[in-house]
C-alpha cells in the first residue's frame, strides 16, 4: 500500500531540522524545537568526532527531502565537510542555513546563501 506524503499549503506549520555538535543541538532543543515522529525519525542530527561524512550526508539528504521541514540548519563547520552537496542544494523549501557555533565563529565568505545572494547582486563571483 503507497504512503500517503501530507501536502503542505502556505502557511502551514514545518519542523526546523539541524545538523551540528551536540551543544548547538542540546541549545536548540530547550527552545523546544525537537521532534520526534511515531516512526523515531528525528528533526536533528548530532555530529560527533565519530561521525562519519557518509552519517553526515545522509542526515543532509534525508532532513532536505522530508516533506515536513522547512528549514535545515548546518553549522558551518560541519557544513564544510558536505559543501560538495549544499552547493548542488538549489531547492527553497526547505530553507538552508549556516549557523556558527561555540567553537566556530560564522564565516560569511563559506556560506553558500550569502555566496548566492552575492552572485544575484553582482557582489561576487561563482566558485
């Protein structure tokens, strides 16, 4: 029997997703943020220095083809290891976005919106 995806309309409420080290994650969590689904699918993604790249792109694919997220967040020190991925990335929905963390202080020259807004005003060139 096929599953039957939700259709989301304008308007209507979607998970922030996040990929990060176990800080940001438990910062955003107190927000109250987390999400767990009745299948144990998690809207976040701790990374570790045990984590592998594969675990990381996975984490990425599935947060970014979920129906039910409207925005991931990467922090940009993870995001580097899978910038090959974040710049093949060219949907809207969901939204990404690179973050800092405590121990990594946001670059914006490494951000991949801030590259594209920067290619869409003549501020900067493709790389």
């Amino acid at each position: 029997m096929a599953s039957k995806r939700r259709k989301y309309k304008e308007g209507e409420e979607r998970l922030i997703a996040i990929i990060a080290d176990e800080d940001t994650i438990t910062g955003f969590l107190l927000t109250g943020m987390g999400d767990v689904d009745p299948r144990k699918s998690k809207n976040f993604f701790v990374v570790d220095s045990k984590t592998s790249q594969s675990q990381i792109e996975e984490a990425f694919k599935r947060f970014t083809t979920r129906d039910d997220v409207g925005i991931v967040l990467v922090a940009q020190n993870i995001a580097n290891d899978i910038r090959y991925l974040i710049k093949e990335f060219k949907q809207a929905i969901p939204a990404l976005l690179e973050i800092p963390t405590k121990d990594h202080p946001y670059d914006a020259s490494k951000d991949s919106l801030m590259q594209r807004c920067n290619i869409l005003f003549g501020d900067g060139e493709s790389s």
